[in-house]
C-alpha cells in the first residue's frame, strides 16, 4: 500500500471507504452509511476502532462551521481516547494486591516510566488529555516548523526530560502529513538516546503517505491514530483534513 501511495501522481486521491455505523444489534439498513478510515497494511500503524461516537467527533472537528469552543472540547475527546489506547501498547507487569475486604486481586502495573513530548504548537494541544490519563507526567517540547516553500521541516528549538532515554515517550502532534516534522522529531529523540521502540507518536488525522514514510524509515515507532484521510493534495495538505489544527485551536 505504501508505494501505491507515493507513487500516484500528486493530486491524484483514493476515494475514502464508506461503512455503516451503529449498534452490532441493528440490522444494516438501519445504520447510517459514513466516511471511515482508509485500512493501512504497515504493522506499527493503529488506527482507533471506527465507532459512531469517534466518527461524530471527527465530523465536529472537521466541519468549517464549528466554532473554536467545540473545536477544542470534541479535539480533546478524542485526544483521549488516543491517549488512553497509547497506554495499552506500553509494557506491563504482574501487580498482585489486597483489596479492602482482605481478598487477592491479579493485576497489572505500567513496567518504566513515561513522558510526553509536544511538537510545538499544535503538539501541546494534546498536552491536557495526557496530563488527565497520567497524573504529573513529565512533558517535554520541541519546535519544528514546516518551511512553505519546499515543505521541508527546520529544528528550531528543543527542551527534554534529562533522563528522556530511560522513558517510554509519547510524542504528540495532530496532523501527520508527509510526516517530515515528525521524523525529524524522532531524530531528535534518537539523538538523546530515546530506543526507536520506546516511542509512540499520537496523532488525530495522518495520511497514507506520512503513515508510509514512518513504516520505511522508522518501523518500530508505534503510531496512533484516529483516522487515515484520503492522502495529500499538491500542497501536502491533508485531505479532507481539517484545515490548521493550530489555528482552529488557539486563534479566535
């Protein structure tokens, strides 16, 4: 799938599968036909199950019309969802503990620690939906800005945890186009001695062609995401996308 992908000619899109959406107990006819995520073949790639209630936040976001207050309440919904499901693909322990009335309970405990890192701006906006799932996690920042004339990324700025390479590192940022920021990101990381598996990038929206240029280059960098849009118009915007996440986010 990957070289099908960056292989097209530029502007050149695959329409986005459709599939009913409803309770497993409603008979198809019953339920709404809508957009869901185009299905990648890459092994690190997870893409957040396609319920009604994400595909309704989706639709929130994406939608011109929503004013920057619903923007930002359904975004971070689904910032924690992504969240929550980073949490499952990190190492666990055995954990065996007493309960209150003096019974055994068989349990799990996260093996490592953890700390998130934003790519500065849009990145930080899903800084609070960690902060909500792992109470006084470290964050750590890194800004990378996208030059419009070549689309190439330029590191301008970055401020980690000292002990970054003993954590598990959840690397945010919305919007995975070509995906350039975010690998320069991981090279950043690398060079601080972060392993290539200690790493989980989150992201709302990728496209197939930034999901394919992570399974190349970095294939042992779990990604997380919400949805996989159609691919990148001859801007390397994504599309249909949402428009610039850090704009509809932070600007009124």
């Amino acid at each position: 799938m990957s070289s099908t992908h960056l292989d097209r000619p530029s502007g050149v899109l695959q329409r986005a599968p459709s599939g009913h959406l409803g309770p497993s107990y409603k008979p198809k006819e019953e339920k709404p036909t809508a957009t869901v995520s185009t299905e990648v073949t890459h092994s690190n790639v997870t893409i957040l199950p396609q319920t009604p209630q994400l595909i309704a936040l989706l639709t929130m976001i994406r939608n011109k019309a929503t004013n920057r207050a619903d923007f930002i309440f359904y975004s971070n919904r689904i910032n924690r969802l992504l969240v929550e499901e980073a949490l499952n693909h990190l190492p666990v322990l055995p954990h065996t503990i007493t309960t209150p009335v003096d019974r055994t309970y068989n349990g799990v405990k996260f093996e490592g620690k953890i700390c998130g890192v934003s790519i500065m701006r849009a990145g930080e906006a899903m800084e609070q939906a960690l902060r909500e799932c792992c109470r006084s996690v470290r964050i750590g920042k890194i800004l990378i800005q996208r030059d419009e004339e070549t689309s190439k990324p330029r590191l301008f700025y970055d401020k980690l945890p000292e002990d970054v390479s003993q954590r598990w590192v959840l690397l945010l940022d919305p919007m995975l186009a070509t995906g350039g920021s975010a690998l320069m990101a991981i090279d950043v990381l690398r060079s601080k001695g972060v392993p290539e598996e200690h790493i989980l990038f989150l992201n709302l929206i990728a496209s197939p062609e930034g999901a394919a240029n992570f399974a190349q280059r970095y294939p042992k960098v779990r990604i997380v995401t919400a949805f996989v849009d159609q691919g990148l118009n001859e801007k390397n915007y994504i599309v249909p996308g949402l428009g610039d996440f850090g704009d509809r986010y932070y600007t009124l």
